[in-house]
C-alpha cells in the first residue's frame, strides 16, 4: 500500500485538486469503507474457504489503481518563465501601464530598468473616410543606426515633408518598406509601424522615444501631443522575480469534471482495497492463529516491505517527473499493480483452508457488537482513524509546501517503518505488560507528539523524529487493534470484526480526518490544524482510559470475562479454530500446543496465557 496511498494526496493536488476539495472527497469515500470491509468479512465468514475470492480480490484492486491515470487535470500549475514578456502602453491621458501576458500580480514599485522594450507600434481610432491626411499627426525621428518603418509606397522620401495619401484601404496597407536613413521623418498610421527602440517613457499627454545610443548633440529629436487618443505599444520583456509577486500561476480547465472522475475513481478503489484488505487481514489472523505466530513479527515484514518499496516509488516519480518535465506519478500505479498481481498469485499457492463456513455470523455479530467492551472499542478506533486520515493525507501536502521533493516523503515513510520492526518484535510484550486498552491509551498520547511536532517544522527533514513515532501510532497501534480485535471476537465472526475494524478505522475515521482537515486547514492554516488534532488525540485517549477504569472492569481481569462472553457466543455447531485437523500429522491439534483424544502433546511447555500477537481466548479449546 505505502508502494502508492502516501502520493495520492499531492497526486489529487497535481491534478488541481484543491485541499477543500480534497477533504470533501475523502468525505465521500467512507460510503465505501464503511460498508464494503463489514460486509467482505461476513461474506468470508460465510464461505469459509475463500483462496480464489481474496486472490481475484487482491488482483482487482491493482488494476483498479491503474484507472487514477485517466483522470483529467481540471487545473494546472506552470511556472512563470525568468523573462515574462509584458505590453507597455502609454497614451495622450496615460503616463504608462505594464501588462503581463501571462498572469502576474504586479508589485506596486519596480524599477523601470527591468522592463527591456523589443518593439512598438503606434494603434490610433478608425477614420471613416477615403481621405486621409497625415499633416499635423505624429513626427517622430530615429537616430543613429536604428531602423524604421513606415507602411507606405511612396519612394521618394524628404526629410522634414509632410504627405497626404488618398484613397487607400486598410488592405493596400500590408507592404512595408526600410529606412535607414538617420534623420528621416516617420509616420506612422493604423498599427502598420515598427520603431525598435530599448526604453520609453510616457509623460501625460507627451510621448518620447529614447534610444541608448542617443546623442544629444547629434541626433534630432522631436514629440507631439499624441492625436486621436492615439497608443503606443510595445512588447517587451521583464524579470518576472522583480515585477511579480507570484512566482506560478493556475491554467484552469474542467475542474468540476475532474474531481467527479477523481470520486469515481477513488470508490472504485476504495472498495476493492477494503474487499482485499479486510479478506486479507482476516486471513492473516487465523493463520497466524492456526501456527501459533507472532502477528507482530508478521507485521514486522509488511514494515520491511515499506522500507524498500516507497522510497523506490519516490524516486520513480522524482526521475520521470524530471524526464518528462512535469509531475508524473504514472510509476507507482504501474509498481503497485505489478505489486499487487504478485500478492495474488501467492495467496493461489496458500492453503486457506482455516475455518468451516459460519451459519449464525450474523446473530452472532449481533451479540458481539452490543458488548461495552467492544462498542467502546470501536467509537475509540473511530477517533484514532480520524487522526490517521488527516496525517495521511495532508502531512505530505504540509511537506511538499516546505519545499520536500518525493524522494524525501518516500524516506518518511522508510523512518517510520524502520523503527517499527523492533517495536514489533517486542509488541507482544508490550501488550502483555501494559495491556491493550493501555498499550492504545499510550498510541493516542503519542500522536499529540507527532502532531505539535509537525506545527512547528519549518525544514522538511525535521520532520523525520516526528516520523520515528510513527511506529507507535501505525506499526504497534495497527498490531495492538487487530490483536484486540481478535480477542473481542470469536471463530465466526473473526473476519467480521476485522471488517468492522477496518470500516470504523479506514472508513469512517480517515474520511472525517480528510474532510475536517480539509476545511479547517483552509480556515485556520496547517500548523494550528495539526495543533487542534492532536488535542483530539489527546483527549479521546484520556476518556478511552477513563471510561475503562472506571465504567468497565479493569483490563486485567477481563481474559476470564471475554473467555466467558465468547464461549456463550459460540455455538455448538461452530468449528473452533483452535481444533481443525492438522494435514502435516492427520490429526485435529489445539494452536496452543496440545492435542485432542487421539493426538499426541505438540508442547506441554507452551506457556498459554503468552500473548502470540493475539491472545484470543475464544480459539482455545473448551476444557
């Protein structure tokens, strides 16, 4: 996941997403996480066998992720070139005005000298009539060796001479003709004329032309007021850095086009992503139920995992971005898809043959979810999801405006990822001594760390400690909430609980994260956002821990409580997890080391309140 989901956030900003916009989307989705992970883990729990369903699962969605590549840009950023070219105009009642043709706020004082002028032309109103005299217009000189213009077939020329030309239309106007001589009058009618010259300047109602090479003893010089309402325009180059207050600009397409192909896009992803991701964790619990496996040890290589692959993908998208000279982000899709088709094809060489098909999942789930313990559980998750979305969303847009490259977010993920795997190692451990409710109590606080951390940076690279605790608020909160999960809930409705989890955490959590980061970053900025959210953290942990001390019984004496609640839940009928045959040795063994009737002891050693990742009594077999 971390190969692509961490760059889809300044992906939809590449694609002229605004925050706002974003934050409403992510809004939208929960529809789809909500319902799709609940409903994939009752159907697994229905089927029972699901290899064929979680692989073809799995492989739809990397294909699904191909289909971001299609989404139109509705608004797209461009650079203001280092020499912006810009129109200087000056009239008879205008002492001059500057015109960016590209837009560009203008700084209120510049210095002319920035303003390098090519060429000009004269523009004056229509004359509706076949008559035109030229007597009494505009007399202009040019000096040195500058050349002029002049939109006329007239060959003999004196200096000082006026001309009258009759009945001519505008289209008799289109041959020009080159003077070079150094003291020849010009005039200059109906935008046909060309003076090149190196500054202007435009006192009211007067208009010179000046020339560098001017000589004041030498060359002839001479103004007029301007007649007509008559223009002076010329085309000219400037500094974008000294005229401009911006240094980029927005070229505005479809945009509402855009972000309804982008919603379309994320549901479709959304719920093959929550299909495969419930189906697979769901899987990943009973089968490291089934070998007696540590789930931390087992999350430790999916950190592995995100070490190599996002830095890999970040410097994909950093190399053809440069290469094609612009944001290209088509590399991770095609690495995820790739990734995702490997994953597909080893879920056809497991044996997932773990559990019997369920028929009472639903009144089971019924009874699971009213338990105080469990409801809890999860407004809690809703909370923590909510502060995962919006970290996951915004942190790599709050990094790429400090001025991060994605090679960089690439390595924040690596950080956070690396100093997960020994927390992982020992995660068991911690959940031991401290105890679940305790061990997510610690995650919340810590996300407070994190997120004031993030408020104050001011150099991406000092983000990367704040990343560090990532491994407390993904790597060890992640194995911690799947564990207890598997604790609150029963072989029939272990995947339905994964899914419930999944739907609370990535569904409704994230999208509130997204959509209330979205609008309070608009209105408050980024570093108070961060502020506020982690206050949040603060104090849901705070109440999570004070409604278990107090409302429900201590944590330390609930493996009792839930092995009771759970065996009432399970049904005669039900398979335990914990007694399936063992095809390696033909005979049913207990996961925690012993045997039934006609095997024989796997390890009478075998410590069985050691929390293996998961400590669910409900798959121990009934004394």
């Amino acid at each position: 996941m971390t190969t692509l989901f961490p760059f889809l956030t300044i992906q939809a900003r590449s694609l002229g997403i605004t925050g706002e916009e974003l934050g409403i989307i992510y809004a939208l989705l929960p529809v789809v996480g909500i319902f799709a992970p609940s409903l994939a883990g009752l159907l697994a729990d229905k089927i029972g066998n699901f290899k064929l369903f979680v692989s073809l699962a799995v492989a739809c969605s990397g294909l699904a992720s191909l289909l971001f590549i299609a989404v139109p840009a509705g608004r797209i950023e461009h650079i203001l070139p280092p020499q912006l070219p810009v129109t200087v105009e000056c009239s008879a009642t205008s002492s001059g005005s500057v015109e960016p043709q590209l837009p560009c706020t203008l700084r209120e004082e510049y210095p002319e000298s920035y303003i390098n002028i090519s060429k000009c032309s004269i523009e004056c109103p229509e004359i509706d009539t076949n008559s035109y005299s030229l007597h009494n217009t505009i007399e202009m000189w040019c000096s040195g060796n500058k050349d002029c213009e002049i939109v006329d077939d007239i060959t003999n020329i004196s200096k000082n001479t006026h001309y009258e030309i009759i009945g001519r239309n505008a289209s008799d106007y289109e041959t020009h003709y080159l003077f070079n001589n150094s003291s020849l009058p010009i005039l200059i009618y109906k935008n046909k004329d060309f003076i090149n010259i190196s500054e202007s300047f435009c006192p009211e109602k007067e208009m010179f032309l000046d020339s560098s090479e001017a000589n004041s003893n030498t060359d002839r010089w001479s103004s007029s007021e301007v007649p007509y309402k008559c223009r002076l325009k010329c085309q000219a180059l400037a500094s974008s850095k000294d005229i401009c207050e911006n240094d980029k600009y927005t070229e505005t397409k479809n945009p509402a086009l855009t972000i309804i192909v982008y919603i379309i896009v994320r549901m479709i992803n959304g719920l093959t992503l929550a299909t495969s991701f419930t189906l697979f964790e769901g899987a990943v619990v009973a089968i490291v139920k089934e070998h007696d496996g540590n789930l931390g040890l087992q999350r430790m290589y999916g950190n592995l995992g995100q070490i190599v692959m996002t830095p890999i993908s970040g410097l994909l998208i950093d190399y053809f971005s440069k290469l094609n000279n612009k944001e290209d982000y088509n590399p991770a899709f095609f690495l995820y898809c790739g990734i995702k088709f490997m994953c597909a094809l080893c879920f056809l060489m497991i044996d997932l043959d773990f559990k019997e098909p369920s028929r009472k999942v639903i009144s089971d789930f019924k009874e699971l979810i009213v338990q105080p313990r469990v409801f809890t559980f999860i407004l809690f998750t809703v909370v923590i999801g909510t502060c995962y979305g919006f970290v996951e969303t915004f942190l790599f847009w709050l990094l790429e405006d400090l001025g991060a490259d994605k090679s960089l977010m690439g390595i924040t993920v690596t950080v956070g990822a690396a100093f997960g795997i020994p927390l992982l190692m020992v995660s068991s451990f911690i959940i031991k001594k401290l105890g679940y409710v305790n061990t997510l109590t610690a995650c919340s606080f810590i996300y407070v760390i994190r997120f004031i951390g993030y408020s104050l940076i001011t150099n991406p690279w000092m983000a990367m400690p704040f990343e560090a605790l990532e491994s407390f608020t993904n790597s060890l909160l992640t194995v911690t909430s799947i564990s207890y999960a598997g604790t609150l809930s029963n072989p029939s409705t272990v995947a339905s609980m994964q899914g419930l989890l999944g739907g609370t955490y990535h569904g409704v959590g994230r999208g509130v994260g997204s959509l209330a980061g979205g609008i309070m970053i608009k209105r408050l900025g980024n570093r108070l956002t961060f502020q506020l959210l982690g206050a949040t953290s603060g104090i849901a942990g705070l109440i999570y821990f004070l409604v278990h001390k107090i409302c429900i019984k201590p944590e330390k004496d609930s493996s009792s409580d839930d092995l009771k609640s759970q065996k009432q839940i399970t049904t005669p009928n039900e398979t335990p997890l914990s007694s399936l045959k063992d095809p390696k040795r033909g005979t049913e063994s207990n996961l925690n080391g012993t045997s039934d009737s006609y095997g024989s002891t796997q390890d009478d050693s075998l410590d069985k309140s050691k929390i293996n990742g998961i400590d669910n009594q409900a798959y121990k077999d009934k004394p």
